[in-house]
C-alpha cells in the first residue's frame, strides 16, 4: 500500500516547520492589504465563514460549495512568497531528493502512463506537451523518455526549481504562464498537477491555457477535491488546508470554472491513494478524535490491516478521494 511517509519523510518533515513559519509570515505582513474577491469557481459573491487556518480566513461558496480564501493575499504577495520561499528551497533540496526514487515510481510514472493512454483514448495529437508548475522536473523527464510528444516544455516560475529542471535537461520558462507569450505556437496538450487551488485567479489560468492550446486539444488538471475524504472529514486540521491552497475547489465546482471559459469536460476522477492514511495518521497523532466515530474507527484503526486498503479503492473509485483529475477539451 502507497504511504504517506513514502514521499514525505517524517524526519526531513521535522525541519520543516520553522521554516514554513517564516513563509508564511512572508505572507501575513501583508494581511492588511488582501483584497476580498468572489468565488473562484462561479463568481458568486455568496458566501459564508468556515475556518481560519495560519491566520488566513477560507469561506465556502453557498452557490457551489468551492472553498477559498476570502480576503487573498495579491498576485504580486503570491509572485514574491514563491520566489522567496524557504519551504520551496528545502524541498527542493531535502524532500524532493530523499523521496525522488519513490515519487518516480508511485506516482510521475503512472501519471505519464496516464497521460499518454487519455491521449490515445481521445484521439490527440502529440505533438507538443506543456506542464505548468514543473517543479522538480520528474514528469518532464520522464515523459520525454517515453517519446511520444516531439516537444516537452515546463513552466515554473520558482527559480531553484527552475535551475533543477534545466539541470535535468528540460526546456522551463522561469515565469508564470499568465506572463508568456507563444506568439502563434499552439500546444496539444497542457497539463498542471497540484497548481491551480496556488493561484490568485484561476480563471484567468484556464483562460490562458484554452488560448495556448490548438483546436481538439486537452488540459489535464488534478488538485485536492474540498468534498473528498480527507478534506471533509478533518476539515482546516487537513495538510491540504493551508496558507498556500487559497483554491479548494469540489468536482462540480471545477467543472463549473473549465465550462465557463469554454473548454468541455470529458473525464472526471478521483485518483487519489491517501486519504485513509492521512486521517488514520491524524487520529494517531492525537490530531483528530474519533471515539465518539465508531465507524471511523473501525475501518481506520481496528480493522486497518484488514479493511484500510479497501475503503481507500472505494472512495477513489467513486469520486470521494480528496484528490481529483479533470480532462478538458477545447472544442
């Protein structure tokens, strides 16, 4: 079974913490400054207060339940925090590398096979992909490996990243998409895993994707599902709440977003493999309480050995984990 420890070392997490202590006050010197904006998903202004978390407040659309920050730090706050960031330069040179041989086969190999068969599947041409927020650059070197796609170029405007990409061979642009220009190059497909709940408006993203993109071709996006297990159950004590994630949209919200900026959507999942773990985690960490949840504790603590692998393929397979993939066409 796929472990959260497999990819996030407990010991290297450790000297995490005053590190990410120091972002995020990056951030917060702003704070009076955040600008209230409407739901990022449909634009209603309807909304209601449900947590604060690293002294951030999130509010839930009462029109599509999208979860966001509201007020958000500014493009240029969120521009600076991730040049700046300390937490990126020590994944970048800690975790990441520690976990890379683990990362490469559990997950950025799968994901390529994926990628690769939804292109099959849709009859796409393959010519040029993109991956907006390389990171680390392991997808991108592994989906060149493959050769189907003559050209594979990354964006990621952090630059150690960046240099770490160029390291490994990869075309990057070291700035955000909203900020380049392909002149009349059109890309097949565009992919981005993990970036979109990152960013000050989503919608001018999808926007920016749907005009790179030629006629016929798809974006692939995964990023947390506010609805899945994990998120709904442990609520702002979830890892994938926090200072960064000012996005948390559901399926029915994303869905909503790609429509609107005039892509189609074709697939929908939930693909994620740790829910079950991350609140099983929670509860043995003394973080999360359930013994007034007999039914919790069943399955993620009485019955785990026997029960826990299961019930995650159940909520993947049913669209309950709290990561999602979304596969949308530009008509």
């Amino acid at each position: 079974m796929f472990k959260e420890a497999d990819i996030r070392p407990k010991e290297l997490l450790a000297g995490q913490a005053a590190i990410l202590a120091d972002d995020i006050n990056l951030l917060l010197k702003y704070k009076n400054d955040f600008i209230s904006v409407a739901c990022p998903a449909c634009c209603s202004t309807n909304s209601d207060r449900i947590y604060e978390k690293y002294g951030i407040q999130f509010v839930i659309c009462r029109e599509c339940e999208t979860v966001y920050a509201n007020p958000r730090p500014r493009p240029e706050h969120l521009e600076e925090y991730y040049k700046y960031s300390k937490n990126y330069a020590y994944w970048n040179k800690y975790i990441f590398p520690a976990s890379e041989a683990t990362r490469r086969e559990k997950i950025f190999k799968p994901r390529v096979q994926k990628v690769i068969d939804i292109c099959h599947r849709f009859n796409v041409s393959t010519d040029t992909i993109l991956e907006v927020g390389t990171g680390f650059g392991i997808f991108c070197e592994e989906i060149k490996k493959t050769g189907v796609f003559r050209r594979v170029l990354g964006v990621e405007p952090t630059p150690d990243l960046a240099e770490t990409c160029r390291h490994r061979g990869i075309e990057v642009i070291e700035k955000p998409i909203e900020q380049i220009d392909f002149g009349n190059s059109r890309i097949d497909v565009i992919v981005n895993f993990e970036v979109i709940e990152h960013l000050f408006s989503p919608k001018e993203f999808v926007l920016k994707c749907y005009e790179f993109l030629v006629e016929g071709g798809i974006f692939i996006l995964t990023c947390p599902n506010v609805k899945g297990f994990d998120i709904a159950t442990l609520g702002n004590i979830s890892s994938s709440v926090d200072n960064e994630h000012i996005n948390l949209f559901n399926i029915h919200s994303l869905t909503i977003l790609l429509e609107s900026c005039g892509f189609e959507v074709i697939e929908r999942q939930t693909p994620g493999q740790l829910d079950a773990e991350l609140v099983r985690n929670k509860i043995i960490s003394g973080e999360f309480d359930v013994n007034n949840q007999p039914f919790l504790k069943q399955i993620l603590m009485d019955e785990w050995e026997s029960k826990g692998e299961a019930f995650q393929k159940f909520l993947s397979e049913n669209q309950l984990s709290s990561n999602m993939l979304l596969v949308a066409r530009k008509p």
